[in-house]
C-alpha cells in the first residue's frame, strides 16, 4: 500500500490550489460586480443646467450648431455638385476653405477648424421643366417650395450615398454647393415659407446652396479679362453665405451676415454667444448623465466617467463665475479700463472654458464602458459560476476538513506523548528522594 505524502508537501499543495481558487474568485468578482465611480450630485447638475440654460444666447442656438462649433476641432464639409453631366465648374473648393472658411472659424473658436471639401461628379438631374415657372420680374427660373424640397431631398440622397457629404459617427455641419449648367441659369429655390432665396436648408445640419456663376459665363468673361476678379468675388459671396448660415443661430444681429469673414469687432461678440452655447449643451449633457445613473443603479460608471463629468463641472463652474463677474463690471467702466484686446482674451477665455467642458460632456455619451455592459441578477451570475465552481469548492473544503482533522490528530499525539514523558520523569525522581517517616 501506497504511504501518503508527508504532511509538509500537502500543506504546500492545499495552499497553492487555494491561492489559485481564491485568485479565481477574486477575478469571477471583478467580472460581474458593478463599477460604480462617484458622479456630481443631481441637484448640483440640474441647477447648473438650468442656471445656464436660462442664457438667451444659448437658447436660440441649435444643437445641431453646438454640435459642429462646439467640437475640438470643429468639423465643416464642403462639397461641389457641378450639374448633371459633370460640366467644368468654377469654383475652386480648396482655395475657398483655405482662404476663406477656414480662417473664419479659427478666428472664432480660436482653433484649427477641420474643413473637408469634395466633388460629387455624378449628381441628379436637374427639375424636370415642368417643375420651374419663369419668374419675368426676377428674370429667373423658379422652382416652387415643393418641388424644391423633393430634388434638394435626391440632392441628398445622391450625396449621402457617396460617402462625400456626410460621414462618420457625428457628421458635421455639411453644405452641398450646387453649380446648375447655363441652361437652367438663372435658377431660384422658393422656400417652403413662401419667400425666395438662393439656398435651401434640407435638415437639420445640411444647407443646399447655388453656387454662382456656370463655366460658360466664366469662359466668356475671360475672353473680356475679367476671371479673376469673378472668381473672386463669386468665393467670397459663397463664403460669406456658408458662414452666415453656420452662424446664425450665434448671430442675432446680422453680425456675421456682411461678408466671407466676421470684422475683429464681432468676433468677441459671436464668441461669447457661442461659449454660452456650448456651456449650455454641456450642462444639459452632463445632467442628462447624471440622471441616467441615478435612475439605472446597476449600470457602471467608470472612472474615465467620473473624471470627465467632475470636469465639466470644475469647467462650468469657472465659465459661470467668469461671466457673472463680466456681466456685474459697469458697461461704461469695462469700455475705459479694458481695450479691445482685453475684451477678446477675456471672451477667448470663456470660450476655452466652454469648450472644455463640452468636450468632457460630449466624451461621456461616447464612454464605451459605461452602460455599455449587460448587467445580470445574481442568480443569473450564480446559474452561470456554481456548475464551475462548486466541484472544486467540495473538494477544497473537504481536503482542508481532512488536513485540520489529521493536523488535530497530531495535536493529541504529540501532547498525549509529552504527558507520558512528563509522568515517567516524576516517577523516577521520586524514586531517587524517598520521603521520610
């Protein structure tokens, strides 16, 4: 018959099977108990919300707005739709973003604006004729608000499909500049309020603009030496159009309406609208979390989490005290003590405060890892662990059980043994120191 193992070498192995079923468990845990990170309180976030949201600046601004103006770097895309047999259009597409556009928004929001252009070569077709009544006092072709809205909405369509106006997860602000063939020139889009125009908003986001003179016109203003300076003042009127439609939800006033870029006199103004916007978007963001938390207690929130909205909060709290002290200064003290390069870096600063915290608000709802893990009741966690854990949990009790009781048989032996030892030694001293009578 076999001998068992000394006692040492099965101590060494009980330990090392519970060292692994411990590091076992301990890792089950962590898989299935809910992370919950520290939030900002929900009163704190609703009345930071509301203090902000009562701005009037920020609530006449569209999220949509908020959305590409707001982001680091704000996103903008441009693309060409040169008529419906691919005709040479005028326009050149880089030299009106870099020269134009791109400025105007760095300017703005005091960053690199990313501005993508592209050129869409096979677009619908154009209205059918019978779609456009001629207009003799506009001397133009004009295309009636509903079937404007029905060959904007194919413009679209066409475009969107192509991957070229819109993309991506967030898609920016997007503006489709429509280059109709001298045939159908002069061609006015008639709104769906009943005016005329020369643009028309598709949705939320998306602006359809006609963009100028064809290619014909341009030959033959060539031919006279004029070209340049047609191209010219054709991108800055498209400019000036692109910019005013993207900031007017910022422009009350018409700050932005007068040209391809906003005068150094407006831009402290626009700034300061757009930071209250952005503020705005990003204390309804950061409550609209919050509550969301509150109200799904086994839903995780991860520590990037925590940190982003504990920072949208540290950063409106320093927009919302900068303005209060910028609203409370004396409008006539404020002109003589600060100049204008004052008052920019003093908007700059709210805006870069704005900014930040709604970048920390918009990384929130992009937080993979919160409420992105399914959470199960416990007795779903422990239909799943038990089947797998519970053989080796038997077993591991019952080896300890069997050691403790070998370990406590030991215990008697060796004491029983000491005690044995004990009552022979006493035996033997009393024999050699007899008691006297």
């Amino acid at each position: 018959m076999a001998q068992a193992p000394p006692a040492p070498s099965r101590a060494l192995a009980l330990a090392i099977l519970l060292t692994i079923y411990a590091a076992g468990a301990w890792h089950a845990y962590r898989a299935v108990r809910v992370e919950r990170q520290p939030l900002p309180d929900l009163h704190q976030a609703a009345s930071l919300a509301a203090a902000l949201a009562d701005n009037s600046s920020a609530a006449t601004a569209s999220a949509a707005a908020a959305r590409g103006l707001c982001a680091t770097p704000c996103r903008l895309h441009i693309t060409l739709l040169p008529g419906e047999h691919g005709e040479p259009h005028a326009l050149d597409l880089v030299a009106l973003a870099e020269d134009h556009v791109r400025p105007a928004l760095g300017a703005l929001t005091g960053g690199h604006p990313a501005v993508t252009t592209s050129v869409l070569l096979h677009p619908p077709a154009l209205p059918l004729p019978e779609e456009l009544r001629w207009d003799a006092a506009r001397g133009a072709h004009v295309l009636p608000a509903a079937a404007a809205a029905a060959w904007a909405h194919r413009v679209h369509v066409a475009a969107s499909t192509a991957g070229l106006a819109l993309g991506g997860d967030e898609p920016p602000p997007a503006v489709l500049l429509f280059a109709p063939p001298p045939a159908a020139r002069p061609l006015v889009l008639e709104r769906a309020s009943g005016g005329l125009g020369r643009s028309l908003q598709l949705e939320q986001g998306v602006l359809l603009l006609l963009a100028g003179q064809p290619a014909a016109q341009l030959r033959e203003q060539h031919q006279q030496g004029e070209q340049q300076a047609a191209g010219s003042s054709e991108e800055d009127r498209v400019a000036g159009a692109l910019l005013s439609w993207l900031l007017q939800p910022l422009d009350d006033g018409g700050a932005a309406a007068g040209g391809s870029s906003p005068r150094g006199s407006t831009v402290s103004l626009l700034q300061h609208r757009l930071a209250a916007a952005c503020a705005a978007d990003a204390a309804a963001a950061v409550r609209h979390f919050v509550e969301a938390a509150a109200a799904a207690q086994q839903q995780p929130v991860t520590a990037a989490a925590s940190q982003n909205a504990a920072q949208a909060v540290h950063l409106l709290r320093a927009f919302t005290a900068a303005r209060q002290h910028h609203q409370q200064a004396d409008e006539q003290t404020r002109q003589q003590q600060r100049g204008q390069e004052q008052e920019r870096q003093q908007a700059a600063g709210l805006l870069s405060s704005a900014l930040g915290a709604w970048a920390a608000a918009a990384a929130l709802q992009a937080d993979a890892d919160t409420g992105a893990a399914p959470i199960f009741p416990p007795e779903h966690s422990l239909a799943v662990l038990l089947p797998l854990a519970l053989p080796l949990t038997l077993v591991l009790a019952q080896a300890v059980g069997r050691e403790a009781a070998a370990w406590r048989q030991r215990r008697r032996q060796l004491s029983g043994g000491a005690g044995a030892e004990a009552e022979t030694a006493a035996a033997a001293a009393d024999g050699a120191h007899p008691k006297a009578e």
